[in-house]
C-alpha cells in the first residue's frame, strides 16, 4: 500500500530543483462504475452475447465461420470484463502530484507517461464530487469525447481530458489547486 512518502518518491525525480511538491494522491482502486457504463454494458452484452452465438451456430456449418467470429468473442469479453480490470490497473499505477506551478500526473500499465500542466493557464477547471467526499478535477476545456467515452478511454482516437480522478477530499485539492492559480 502506498502513501504519501511513496508518492513523493515517484514523483521526485520530475521536479526541478525549486520545486515541491504541495499535494500527492492517486485515484481510488479496484472496479468502478461510471456513467458510460449506462450505455457500454447493456452494449457490452449484446455484442458477447450476439458474437458467441454467432460462432456455436457457424461451428456447425464450417469451421471457417466459426473462427471468424473468435475475434469478436474475445472483443466482446474484453467490453464485459477487460475493461474494468484494464481501468482498475490503470488508476492503480497512477499518481499525481501539486506544486507551486504545476499539476502532475503519473500513468500508465505497461509504460510511463508523465503529463505536466501549468497551473496557471489552465482556462477550466470543474470539479465532480460524489458521496463521501471522493471525486474527480477535469483540467482544462471540456473534449466532448471524453464525457461519452470515459470508459473506452484506450480505444485508439479517443482524447482523454486530463483529470485528478477518484481522489478523496477532492473539494480540498481543487481549493489547493485555484488557490495556486491565484497566487502571483
């Protein structure tokens, strides 16, 4: 389990030298549900669903047709399945950072990316909160694709909104974080 020495840790060797860090966090684990979810498991079912019929039916005519749809099985158990392990991993090895000018992110399953913003030319910023206190900070103007997407965030195309997502006391951090806007 991490906490906020490790985080400082990982994010240490993105700072310069005059810099440091105000806040570290990362999102909440395991599986969540998100608003896309309303659309993508209904869709999710149908396309599982409709794929492994469609290769029980084609394996008795021709053994052809029932490798064709392999492909969209393994699609459609990836929409079911796949994608919650895939997002629980991906904010499992996420980390974010505040300091004086800057908003760091951390991410990444298999290779690191690190996204730096600067404070203060951000020209949006909303915070969404849930129950309990835990919430999400979208970072810069709202991509559209983002809203109805945010659960197909790897599908090839789809911009991701940069965000501090799932962290708790999140009115805190965005208070931090326009606190630091304000500054000269």
């Amino acid at each position: 389990m991490y906490n906020d020495q490790d985080f400082q840790f990982e994010l240490r060797e993105h700072l310069s030298k005059d810099e440091k860090l105000l806040w570290t966090g990362k999102p909440s684990d395991g599986i969540i549900f998100r608003g896309s979810d309303v659309f993508m498991i209904p869709f999710s079912l149908m396309w599982g669903g409709f794929a492994i019929f469609w290769v029980v039916m084609a394996a008795s005519a021709s053994v052809f047709f029932a490798m064709f749809g392999i492909p969209f099985v393994v699609i459609g158990l990836y929409f079911i399945f796949g994608r919650f392990w895939v997002d629980a991993k991906q904010r499992e090895s996420t980390i974010y950072g505040i300091t004086e000018n800057r908003i760091i992110i951390k991410s990444g399953i298999f290779t690191k990316e690190i996204k730096s913003l600067n404070i203060r030319t951000l020209s949006d910023i909303s915070v969404h909160e849930r129950e309990g206190g835990m919430g999400t900070i979208s970072l810069g103007p709202t991509i559209i694709h983002s809203v109805w997407g945010s659960g197909m965030m790897w599908w090839p195309g789809v911009p991701k909104q940069p965000c501090l997502e799932f962290i708790p006391n999140v009115k805190q951090v965005y208070s931090l974080i326009v606190e630091q806007q304000n500054r000269k």
